[in-house]
C-alpha cells in the first residue's frame, strides 16, 4: 500500500509542478517582448516530462496536464509575430502593420481566477480560556489540582493539552476531560480516567499511558505502551514499536467507578472495549501489522497497575519516584 | 409527447446531488453523516476508506460521500472529485491552534482543484458544544474564508452530537446546488 500512495503523491506532486510552470510560462508569454525561444524550449522539456509520467499518472491528470500543455502551445503560435507577407505594396503600407503584441484573448485563465491579495488575519489567538494546557517540563511529578465534577455532563468537560514534558508523571485523574492531546512527551507515565471525546497522541517515545475514552488516534510515535479501554477502534499512523492492553479498571477504583464511565457514556463492560483491534493506517494488507502487538495477560496488568500506583503515589521522594518511571517505562515501553 | 418534455421527466426522476465530505481527522465528518442519517453515533471509529449514504432530502436523492481524513490518507482524496456538486468541509472548532493552520491549507489547495471548481462549498463549524469552541466567524477568520471568491460558500456553526445546525447547513448547501443545476424546473 506504502508504494500505492507514494505514486499518488507523485502524481499529485507532478500536477502541482506542471500546473506552476504552465502558469509561469503563460505569464512570460503575456509580457510583450517574451523569449520565444525560451517558452518553446521550457515547452518541450514540460511536455517531454510528461511523456515520462505516463507511467504513474492517472488517465484523468494525463488529459488535464496534456490540455494545459496544449494551451501554451496555441497560444505561442498565435501569440508568434505575424511573418509580413511579402508583396509588392509600397512601403507605407508596410511599415503601418501594427507589431505584433500579445492577443488579448490570450490573457491566462488561471491568473483570472486568482484571488487578489489579502492581508493575512493575525495568527495569534487568544488562549481559551476552558482548555488547559501542561506543557514543557521534565523530572517530576504533574497533577493538576481537581475540579469538582458537579454535573457530570460532558458539556462541562474540557480539553487538556499536555506537550513537551520528559521524565513526567502526569496524573488527569482528578480533571474531568473532555478531549485530550498529547504532543512531545519523552519517557513519561500519564494516566486518565474516562475521557468522553478523543484522544489524539502525536511524536510520543517510550512512554505509558493509561487511557480510557471514545477515540484514539497515535501519529509518528514509538515505543509506547498504552493499557487501554476504548469505544472505538483506535487507529495509528507513522508508529512502530506500540503495545496495548487491557485498561486497569480495578486498580483505578474509584477513578474510573461506574459513575465515570456513565458521564464519558462509554460501556465500563471489559468485553465491549475495542483496544484490541487497532488499526495501522500504515499496515493496511492482510495479517498483523508489525508496528504493533497486543500485551502478554500478565504484562497489561502490571504495566496498568504499576503506572496507576506511580500516578496516585504520595511519595515525597522525588528521586525514588524517578527511578520507579524509569524502571517502568524500560521494562513496557522501550522500542 | 414532444422530446422536451421526454427529457424533463427523466431528469425530474433522478434529481441526484452528489455531496463529499472532507476535514482533518477528528473533526466529526463521520458523526455528521451518521446522525443526518439518523444512526448511532456512540461507536464511530476513524475512518479508513469512506462512508457512502444516499438519502432523499427535499426531493432531491442526495449521495453523500464522507472519506478519512488521517495524513496519510488525505492524497486519495482526489479519487472522489470527479462529478461532486457539494463539498462540505469540516472542522473541528475545538481544535488545537497548529491544526487550524493545517486545515487552511488543505482547504485552499482544495480550492484550487480543477475538477472541484463548479462546486458549493459548506464549512461546518462542528462541536459548537464543546467550551472551548471557536465561534464560526473566529473560524471564519482563521481559514481565511474571505479570499475564496471561485466558489459559493456558507460557514454555518454545528455540532454533531446534539444535531443543531445540520439541517441547515444541508438546506444551504442542497439549495444552492440545486439553483445552479436545476434552475430550468
């Protein structure tokens, strides 16, 4: 499949090229003393690359490609000076043949169509207010303080961001999430309860997290391991070296109680969880992907509970806490 | 029977709107499709290929297609150009900052497809339940909607999950395909 889409790419790739230079050869040609012998050239070698392209490019991007061509191609030849006939008119009447500038008609279509410039809306926004943000830190220890989960609707949930920590363990069991993103994490131990709405992982290493929610998508991580309860099936892209399992719910208690999964509306019953059919986006013939695996029985259950003990840990020793996050991310999730 | 009036009632029959549904992953498009079709939403994974529902709207058959919108699927969209009469775009207004940036960009390259050219183009502003949502005109702003001028379009703040706003997105957008091909009627 991997081969299927670079040749799209390609083709893609070899449209939006051919479709610059078109452009930037009608250009030239609009102007009133354009290099003739130039445009022909560029021509030539434009339409000598599509000869080659033939061979990866779909029927439809062939005729589109070789249409354009073919405008450019017209267009040089009536827009080509008209050679003066040759008669015996008298000179007068010679010297009044107008010069041959470009026909108006062959003015580009595309240049047309272009928008006209606009200023860009400034890029900064505002930070919103209900989404949290944990980002950039390492060695130590990140649990945001809870919030009372007084209706237990989801409306009142919100998006939490954790980015850019290394050597962290980040409890959310405490936040009521609605949607959470993860974004540069490096040996870290995260654990959340019910989460209603998504989770999106993106450039993770060697990192467990401890997940329950509705939608998991992972892109461009490794060595990752995720004890997991899921609604749907998760799906991941560009990873290699992830393991899953099943998620800790007992160990969890009261964190992940009946109550919670009922607010996420999730089914709390271990059989209706999905995580064990991932799907590769990467991997998408027959049989197993190699980027991922299921967990041994025994591994998901100490890989949920030791992250789960290291989470809820009241341990001031910071040191020792450390040495607990690396000996378990070396042992479940290194690549 | 003059051949005009042949012609009127086979076209009067097969008053067919195809509809494609693009946006980044996680924006909703799968949801949106489902709960306009009245199906269950709890379940919905991410999309590996594409969903198609053909459902009759206000006389018209429309076929709608939704197609996945992970990175490494987003180069076959192209596949599912040919011959759409509506695109409805999606995006997730609760989306993270960096996001928005892509989602402009792959709207506008969108725009600039040949074969996309005559289509109406709907940007639904989803999960408007969510708190931090942007409102559509915030969104509006962000992609930059302003500079389009090759294609009819509407912005319209919706969310999937509580069903506000979708119809009339769907109003929107079925009637102004329908004034464009159907204007004879």
């Amino acid at each position: 499949m991997a081969a299927h889409a670079d040749v799209k790419l390609a083709a893609a790739a070899f449209c939006a090229d051919l479709k610059q230079e078109c452009d930037a050869l009608t250009q030239t040609l609009g102007q009133p003393n354009a290099d003739r012998t130039a445009v022909l050239t560029r021509l030539s070698i434009a339409l000598k690359s599509l000869t080659e392209a033939t061979v990866f490019l779909p029927a439809y991007d062939q005729r589109a490609c070789a249409a354009m061509l073919k405008t450019i191609s017209d267009q040089l030849t009536t827009a080509a000076p008209a050679r003066a006939k040759f008669t015996f008119a008298s000179r007068k009447a010679k010297s009044s043949t107008p010069a041959a500038g470009p026909p108006e008609s062959a003015q580009p279509l595309a240049e047309q169509r272009l928008p006209p410039p606009q200023a860009l809306p400034p890029a900064a926004l505002a930070p919103r207010p209900t989404a949290r943000q944990i980002c950039s830190n390492r060695n130590c220890y990140i649990a945001p303080p809870p919030v009372p989960i007084s209706s237990a609707e989801s409306s009142t949930s919100s998006d939490v961001e954790v980015a850019d920590l290394t050597r962290c363990v980040v409890s959310l069991l405490d936040l009521h999430v609605g949607a959470l993103h993860l974004k540069n994490l490096d040996r870290c131990v995260l654990v959340v309860g019910p989460i209603a709405g998504s989770v999106l992982v993106e450039s993770c290493r060697n990192c467990v997290f401890v997940i329950c929610c509705r939608q998991l998508r992972i892109h461009n991580s490794v060595g990752l391991a995720i004890p997991l309860h899921i609604a749907s099936h998760p799906i991941i892209e560009d990873c290699s070296a992830l393991r899953f399992g099943l998620y800790p719910r007992a160990a969890l208690a009261d964190f992940a109680s009946v109550e919670r999964f009922e607010a996420a509306r999730i089914d709390p019953n271990p059989g209706a969880s999905a995580h064990k059919t991932v799907e590769d986006f990467c991997w998408l013939k027959r049989g197993q992907s190699p980027n991922w695996v299921l967990m041994s029985s025994d591994d998901e259950h100490a890989c949920g509970t030791e992250a789960m003990a290291l989470a809820t840990s009241s341990v001031v020793d910071e040191q020792a806490l450390m040495d607990s996050l690396d000996a378990l991310v070396a042992r479940f999730s290194v690549a | 029977m003059g051949l005009l009036t042949v012609l009127k009632k086979l076209k009067q029959k097969e008053k067919e709107i195809r509809i494609l549904i693009l946006g980044l992953d996680n924006a909703g498009k799968t949801t949106i499709l489902k709960r306009i079709n009245g199906e269950d939403i709890s379940t919905i994974s991410p999309t590996l290929g594409f969903n198609i529902k053909t459902l009759d709207y206000n006389g018209y058959k429309l076929n709608i297609w939704d197609v996945g919108g992970q990175k490494s699927i987003r180069s076959y969209w192209r596949n599912y150009f040919e011959q759409t009469d509506g695109l409805v775009w999606v995006v997730d207004s609760a989306d993270r900052p960096d996001r928005f940036a892509d989602c402009k960009a792959e709207l506008h390259s969108l725009l600039t497809e040949e074969r996309l050219a005559g289509a109406s183009l709907l940007i639904f502003a989803n999960k408007q339940d969510l708190p931090g949502a942007l409102s559509s005109e915030e969104i509006a702003k962000l992609l930059d909607l302003k500079a389009i001028q090759t294609h009819h379009w509407q912005i319209v703040g919706c969310s999937a999950v509580t069903g506000d706003n979708l119809l009339t997105g769907m109003d929107w957008v079925v009637t102004d395909i329908s004034k464009r091909i159907y204007m004879l009627d």
